[in-house]
C-alpha cells in the first residue's frame, strides 16, 4: 500500500464516519428513533455499496471504497443496538434486528456485487 493510498482511505474513512452520523440521524428524525432504522439504513447502503465499489473498480480503488465505506457503516452499533432492544424488552425487535442485520446485509452486498459485475 502506497503511503499515498494510506491516507486517502483515512481520510475517506473520516468522510464515511459524517456520513453514517448524518443518514443516520435523518432516518432516525423521520421514521422515529424507538427502532433504529438509521443504522440499519446504513448498513445496508453501506453493504450494497461496498459490493459495486468491490466488483467494478480496480482494487486499488477499492481500498478508499473500503475506507470511505467502512467509516460509513457500522456493525458495532447495530450489535449494541440489539443488545438494548433486548434489555429494554423489545425481544422481537432485538431478534429481527440482529438477524436481519446480518440477513439483508448479506442480501444488499450480494446484489451490489451483482450490479457492480454488471458495470465492469
């Protein structure tokens, strides 16, 4: 990794992080913050993404997508918020959070992988 690609992913890494916080709290000023629908969005804007960025760019590109999306998402949090969906009692929630995290976050990537092969 050249020095330069080094601090272009830091950077991007930064941008992404004002990103999620700013999706995040929009969704959550629209839809209400009693489930969070904000890291959700993220996640799997940040899922999809990363699949076109990771199948239809040279891989050297693909490092700053790394950065600028893996600032921008967020598993850390959607973990923490299931934990406390749980503790508050929402248990369905908790579950369908945690589960569909992980289910549609596999569904957005695959299918980002799919259109960025398409555009390459």
């Amino acid at each position: 990794m050249t020095p330069l690609l080094f601090v272009g992913a830091a950077l991007a890494g930064g941008v992404g992080s004002v990103m999620r916080y700013a999706v995040d709290r929009g969704v959550g000023r629209m839809l209400g913050r009693r489930y969070p629908w904000g890291v959700l969005a993220v996640n799997l804007t940040g899922s999809f993404a990363l699949g076109i960025v990771t199948a239809a760019l040279p891989s050297q590109l693909t490092l700053l997508g790394a950065g600028l999306l893996g600032g921008y998402t967020t598993f850390s949090t959607a973990m923490l918020d299931a934990v406390a969906l749980w503790r508050d009692g929402a248990r369905r929630a908790s579950a369908f959070h945690a589960v569909g995290m992980l289910l549609l976050g596999l569904g957005a990537a695959g299918a980002g992988l799919a259109l960025g092969a398409l555009l390459r």
